[in-house]
C-alpha cells in the first residue's frame, strides 16, 4: 500500500508545472507597491497587474497620473533593486471604479 504524498511536496510541483511561480513573484511585488512608494502615494494609486515588463497603476485622478510619470524611474529602478524585472509603467485614471488610460 502506498502512503499519500505530503500536500508541501505535491505544491511545488504543481505550481512549476503550471507556470504559477512567474505569476505568484509579481503578486509579491505588488504587495510591495507601498513599501517602494510610501504611504502618501499608495493612498492615491494601486497597482492593478503586471504584464511583460508593464507595471499597471490606477491613480485617483489626473494630478496624480503627472505627479507620478515624473517618479516613473524612480519607482522602476526601486522594484529593480528587489528583484522584479519592471521596463515600464503604465498610469490609469480611476473613472467610475474603473481603471483607463
């Protein structure tokens, strides 16, 4: 008779085989959105995705989409320094709960 596997040594497996691991490190840098931004910022804009390089944010309103372009590299070199692989961002206004361009 042969015992079940142990669910911490089936996990990993099925998490590399589904090609999770990729999509559960950029949640984790989303997570991080606050420590790399400060909370001042992180209450006017979240992160929504991250896409190919593409950081995706949704800002409260137009003033914040310009205060933000100008930290654009600030904040990409930042994600950088821990590890994401971030080549841009990409700013969207907030408009009815939905985030546009």
């Amino acid at each position: 008779m042969r015992f079940p596997e142990r669910i911490n040594k089936i996990l990993p497996r099925v998490v590399e085989s589904m090609h999770l691991d990729s999509r559960l490190e950029e949640l984790q840098f989303m997570k991080s959105w606050r420590l790399i931004v400060g909370e001042k910022i992180a209450q006017h804009a979240q992160p929504i995705n991250i896409n190919n390089g593409a950081l995706f944010v949704a800002v409260d309103n137009p003033v914040w989409k310009a205060q933000l372009s100008l930290l654009k590299s600030k904040i990409i070199q930042k994600y950088n320094k821990i590890g994401a692989n971030i080549k841009e961002i990409k700013f969207l206004i907030k408009k009815g709960g939905t985030p546009k361009e």
